[in-house]
C-alpha cells in the first residue's frame, strides 16, 4: 500500500533549499526522478533518501510542492510530518542569507531535540 501525496510549501529560493538539505544532511539532485510505490515522478528537485522512497520538489506557480510517498513513515522520518523538518530547516536557510545580505550578524545553533535555534546580533 502506499500514499503518493502532495503538499503545498513556501519553498522559492533555490540556494536556501540547497542549504537546508546540507542542514539535515541530505543529497539533492535537480531534474531527477524521485522513487515513489510501484515507480517514480518525475521532479524539479530530488531528496535522495537511504529507505524505499525518495522526495520529489515540484515548481508549483512560485513555489515548490513536495511529492513523496508517505506510506509507512519512511519519508516522515527523515524530512518531518508534511516535510516539517525540511521546512525549519529551509526558513532557517533563507533567513540567515537574508540576514547576512543585510550585514547582519547572525547565528545558527541546534537545540537538543533538533530544532534550529537563530540568534540575530543587533547594534554595533
């Protein structure tokens, strides 16, 4: 059985997703096929991943959508429920490029259950 869905996502900038699979140490191919049950879709960006299923990133108007296969939690485990961790990872790609454009000086930490933790400095 399986579970081949999509799910909306703010992804737009290319270099903070390149980022936020370094972050969570993950492999992306761009123009590749993402392995789902019983085949593949084909994708704008692929998340290569160890288990049975691979992420797919689909151009969706401005932004990407994520197509995996959920079934079985094989997926979840690595990018997060509906790619939560993907997400937080991404957020905290793009703001610290944002960020250092602006000449700020800022920080990037992760906290003991995972998450990331920014520290912006602010002044002179």
């Amino acid at each position: 059985m399986s579970f081949v869905g999509t799910s909306s996502t703010f992804i737009r900038d290319e270099e903070s997703l390149l980022e936020a699979c370094k972050l969570l140490n993950l492999t992306l191919k761009k123009n590749a096929r993402a392995r789902v049950h019983l085949g593949s879709v084909k994708a704008d960006y692929v998340i290569k991943l160890d288990g049975p299923f691979d992420v797919g990133l689909v151009k969706d108007g401005e932004n990407y959508s994520i197509k995996a296969d959920w079934w079985n939690g094989h997926v979840a485990k690595v990018i997060g429920e509906n790619g939560s961790k993907l997400l937080q990872a991404y957020s905290a790609a793009a703001t610290v490029k944002v960020a250092k454009a602006q000449g700020k000086q800022i920080e990037m930490q992760r906290i003991e259950n995972g998450d990331i933790k920014l520290i912006l400095r602010a002044g002179a």
